[in-house]
C-alpha cells in the first residue's frame, strides 16, 4: 500500500494492491478508512509485470476479504518475451508501451477476430450484465436493444461512474508503476469516474462563498520548515490571510505553495478545488477545518442544522462560548485519525540540559506529522516519554532528530506498553485530612471499582447513597471524575494504562473550605488504593502477522512460531510456490523477528505486522514481564 497518505488529499481513495501479494493488512485498514468518510475507490494491480503476480488472485481477495464488488476494466496480457499489455474490456482494444521511453507514450490497437477478441467479448458481456443490475438507466437501455453487443462504450463508462461515486461498485485496474505501464490509464480512470469535488462536497455549501478547507497531512521541510496540507473545499486562500481551525486557534499563513509533483510553486492565493501548502501554521493539526473567523463557523453550522432537520429542536450556538459549543464531533466541522494505542515507549533525554527546550519544540513538531508518535511526561521519573508503534518506528524518531533537527538524543531500553485491568470489583473508602496554610482540608470519599467498557465513572444509585450524591455540586462531581479517572492512567503492577474498569462513586464527604485540588487528589488517591489492594493482571498488545514464504520454508517458519506462543489462524495457497501465513503473536516474542525470519528463510519471506488489540496473559510469562518492566531482566 503506497497511497494511504493522500487518503484525505482527493475526492475519492486509489487503493495499490500489490499483485504479488493481493490484499495485505494495510490495504484493509485504508479500506475500512475509506468506509468510514464514505470516499469512493478505485483500485489498481501493480507489479503485474512479475512473473508470479497473479490478477485473478488480487480480484477474489477484493471479494473474499474487503467484502468489495470489484469491476474488472483490464486484464494483462504477456506476449511470448513476458513483457506486460493490457487488454481493455471496455473498448476492447489491446494497449502497449514503450519501453525505450520508458513508458511515456503507448499504442493502442483494434483486435481482429481471433480467440483473445472472443474472450474480450465475454469479458465486455459480463461486466455489462453486472453493471445493469446496478444502474437503472443502463439496464433500459439493455433491456431495450436486447442485446449487449449495441451498447456503447460511452454508456458503459456513464454507467461505471455512477455506481462507483454510490460506492456499489469498486473498477479495478492494473500495471507496472516502476515501468510507467498502466498510469495513463490510471490517471484517466480518475478523472472518469472518482466524483469531482463539486459532486462530493455538497454538504459544504454551508459555508457559502466564505472560505472552509480541510488539513489532512502536515510534512517537514528542511528549508521551509512545517509545511501544512490543505484541501481547499470552499472560498478563496490568500498569502497573509489570518485563518482560524475550528478547535478556536487563529493563525496567519505567511506563504502558498502549489504542489506540482515533488516541486513547490510560490503562489499568491489558491481558489476552491485545489491542494494549498501553507507554511507559517504553527498550531493546526491533521483534522483541523480551517475557516476565517468565528462567525463564519458558526453560522455555517447554524445552516446546516438547518438543512438537516428544520423540525429539530435548534442548537443555540450564538452563546458566549463560540465554538466551544460547536458539534466537532461531526465529519464537516473536523475529523480526528483514528490511530492505535502504542505498543512501545522508552525514555528520551537531550544529550546537555541547553537543549531540553529544543528537544521538546522538535518532539512537538514531529507529532504534528505523526499523529502516532505520543509524548508525555512521567512526572514520577521525572523522564519525557515516548510511545510508538515499533522499534522501527522508535529509531526512525531519532534519526529524524539528528538529520532535520541537529539534536543527538539518547533513547532509553524499548518498554512494552502493558495495559491493566481489575481481577475482581473492589471498594474502599479514603479519609483525609490537612492543614493547608492555615485551612483545614477534608476529604472523606468511598469508591468502587468494576469491570465495565463503556463507562470510565458513574454514581452508584442504591437509596443509601442518592440522597447524598443529588446534594452534590456538579462542579465537585467534575472535579472528583477528573481526579479519578486520571488515577487509571498508571496502573499498580507496572504502571501500564487500567482499562475495562468503571470507578463508581458511592460517598463524599467535602468539609467547608477544601479546595478543589485536594479533593481531586483524594479522588485519585482513593483509586489507587482500591487498584493496590485488590491486585490487577496485565493485558500484552498482540500482533497481527502475515508472512509469504516459499513452501519449502513453511515448516520452519511455524516452528519458530510456536515458540514464540503464536496463534497460527490459518495457512493458505499464495500461486504454485508460496504459501500465506496468518498469524496473532504477543509483542512480546517478536522482538527483532524480522531478522529472525529473513534467517530461517534465507531471505525468502516477507511479512507485515500490525496491532490488533490487547489479551491476558498467563502467571508465568505475567510475572517475567513485571521483572523486565522493573528493570530486574
């Protein structure tokens, strides 16, 4: 998969498959990326020029894993050297490239009638016959002529766009990238059938003339420093406009850049339709809905709770608190990636005290790009922490560092980020009292903690305890949450985050004139010692793994794998000499495998690896983990 970062960038998603490979996990999670802001998609086939790709495979894999109705546009076809053509379904012709060119120009020719032309034929047959029982206006004209041979290619492609802007069907293309075969054809694809961005963006219309853009992807450059990606939606961006995100920030864009392939163009303004790169925005993060002012945004979203449902009770959204009040939770006024906890962390520290400012700026910005990157102070240690998605990921951090910031930090030993939850419900009740410059602090509260996924913290509604929690102040009950719920972020056994827990509040007492922030660490305290006295068990993150490996070397490979306590979920064909492995794993038994793999395979597998959640562990390997988290392995 090659293309997930401009999944945001177009009015639709071209999903790589590699035809060696087929659907791999990464292509399943751009998919379900896709399905989730209801972006069309096109699909193109790569390496089809490799003698082990296999197009037919990639096509069932589309139906089989990603639940897709694939409409196959092409299909290769190899002449007796091996170099790759395209058969084109739709016109039925037969299109070459130059490869002393290096693909930049191609031919296209007319098949006489033959067996390939029959088999054409059939293929132009079938994929009509699928596509009218999808588009009412191409069935009637079939239903109509009575036969396939009289409609038109026109109609066909008419037809192909409809059904893949509605997103019920899926065109599958095919190629070389590395040889330039295919990408005209690609790009051409694009134009006809992914929707323009005046069919998709509708919904925008809310905002009228005024400006409204979308900040999908933020990059370093080493000369022009963080640079912003904008999707232009609505309105016009000029060089010295002051913008404002829709999180309440305002800042300036000192300069506009159009992106012509791997070249920046200087501008002065870009209109809507187009990708700008801003540089000068220090705050706006991938997400941000960039508009001119306040009030532009909330009268944009005043109109479309309008257009939405005018008998809807409406949102007051003039009140004082501007776009604090403002439904961000919406797709039109932001969108948040959504990104996987991390599975590793260790310590960073700057290589003198004089670059601790310069180590936390850099850090910052790299967020900014990677929203998988996490950063947070362990106020225990006293240590900045980080938190990735590997060790690669870890390395690659540092690297970034010293090339692009000059800063030579020092990385602590990689930590697996354990998670923890309760062995069984547990209450406790914390009594606290101190004398804070010459005011008397009061605290009496009692806590419960359960297992629960859908609620950090609630109020135990028994008619002993009601009474009591209806007189309290909802400003206590915010501050006792706040306070409680932090306390799950560092769990008893190796200070991994709690989870599956729900705290319930059964009493508080508060004596007159405690602060706020006393009660808050009571709330916290009280936690902590509910978690201490009734034990919790560690929860290790676990790795979806899928190798390829020539068949000869599948036996080893699993070998390996059982020692490494690997679910094997299945074993399955990949062409005449390969075979697939699917395989859940802990973090834990994969440290360096890649290495290990490349070794018993002589270099002839090649694996990806993803998170896919969290489970218990057993007591023994709970306890060897509890050791090396306490630095005692």
């Amino acid at each position: 998969m090659e293309v997930e970062q401009s999944l945001y960038a177009v009015d639709g998603v071209i999903i790589v498959l590699d035809g060696t490979a087929g659907v791999e996990a990464q292509t399943v999670t751009v998919w379900t990326q896709a399905d989730k802001h209801n972006l069309p998609r096109l699909v193109f086939v790569n390496k089809m020029d490799r003698p082990d790709a296999n197009f037919d495979k990639c096509v069932d894999d589309l139906k089989a894993k990603l639940d897709a109705k694939p409409i196959c546009m092409q299909i290769p076809a190899k002449n007796i050297d091996g170099q790759l053509g395209i058969y084109d379904v739709i016109t039925m012709e037969l299109l070459t490239w130059q490869q002393k060119d290096l693909g930049r120009t191609y031919n296209k020719v007319k098949l006489e009638a033959s067996d390939e032309l029959r088999q054409l034929q059939d293929k132009r047959n079938e994929l009509i016959d699928e596509l009218s029982g999808i588009d009412d206006e191409l069935a009637e004209v079939v239903i109509s002529t009575e036969r396939f041979d009289n409609i038109s290619s026109e109609l066909i492609v008419q037809a192909l766009r409809r059904a893949t802007c509605s997103q019920k069907v899926v065109p599958v293309l095919l190629g070389s990238a590395y040889k330039n075969i295919g990408i005209q054809c690609l790009m051409d694809a694009v134009n006809a059938y992914l929707p323009t961005p005046a069919e998709r963006n509708q919904i925008y219309n809310c905002f009228g003339n005024d400006l409204a853009g979308k900040v999908f992807k933020i990059v370093h450059d080493k000369q022009r420093g963080p640079l912003t990606l904008v999707r232009l939606i609505r309105g016009e961006l000029k060089r010295g406009m002051r913008v404002l995100c829709s999180r309440g920030q305002a800042e300036v864009i000192t300069k506009i850049y159009e992106p012509l392939a791997d070249e920046y163009r200087e501008v002065n303004s870009i209109q809507a339709g187009d990708v700008a790169i801003c540089s000068g925005l220090k705050s706006t993060v991938t997400g941000d809905l960039l508009t001119t002012s306040h009030t532009s945004l909330k009268n944009a979203q005043k109109r479309f709770l309008q257009s939405q449902d005018s008998t809807a009770p409406q949102k007051d959204v003039d009140n004082d608190d501007g776009a604090d009040e403002l439904d961000v939770s919406h797709g039109l006024f932001s969108f948040e990636p959504k990104i996987p906890d991390a599975v590793y962390f260790c310590s960073i520290e700057p290589p003198s005290i004089s670059s601790q400012t310069a180590m936390e700026q850099a850090l910052k910005q790299l967020q900014r790009e990677d929203p998988s990157l996490r950063v947070s102070y362990d106020s225990v240690t006293g240590q900045t922490v980080l938190g990735g998605m590997g060790e690669l990921h870890m390395d690659i951090v540092k690297s970034r560092l010293l090339t692009e910031y000059k800063i030579d930090v020092d990385l602590g030993p990689l930590q697996i980020a354990y998670k923890e939850t309760i062995e069984a419900p547990a209450i406790t009740t914390l009594s606290v009292e101190k004398e804070i410059a010459g005011s008397k602090q009061n605290v009496n509260i009692t806590l419960e903690v359960v297992n629960n996924q859908t609620e950090l913290f609630s109020l135990d509604k028994s008619p002993e305890n009601l009474p009591n929690l209806n007189a309290l102040r909802p400003r206590l009950l915010q501050v006792v949450r706040k306070g409680a719920t932090a306390a799950l972020e560092r769990g008893p056994r190796v200070g991994g985050q709690v989870v599956d827990t729900q705290i319930r509040l059964h009493n508080i007492t508060v004596g007159r004139g405690t602060a706020d922030s006393f009660v808050m660490a009571a709330a916290a305290q009280c936690v902590q010692k509910v978690l201490t006295t009734s034990g919790t068990r560690l929860l290790e993150p676990i790795m979806s793994i899928q190798i390829v490996a020539p068949n000869e070397r599948i036996s080893g490979i699993i070998a390996d794998l059982s020692r490494r306590r690997a679910i094997i979920k299945d074993v399955a064909p990949k062409g005449d000499r390969n075979k697939l492995i699917f395989v859940n794993a802990p973090l834990a038994e994969l440290s360096g495998y890649s290495s290990a793999l490349r070794t018993i395979s002589s270099g002839t597998a090649s694996m990806t690896m993803q998170p896919c959640g969290f489970s218990e562990i057993n007591p023994l390997d709970e306890a060897i983990a509890v050791r090396r988290a306490q630095g005692l392995e």
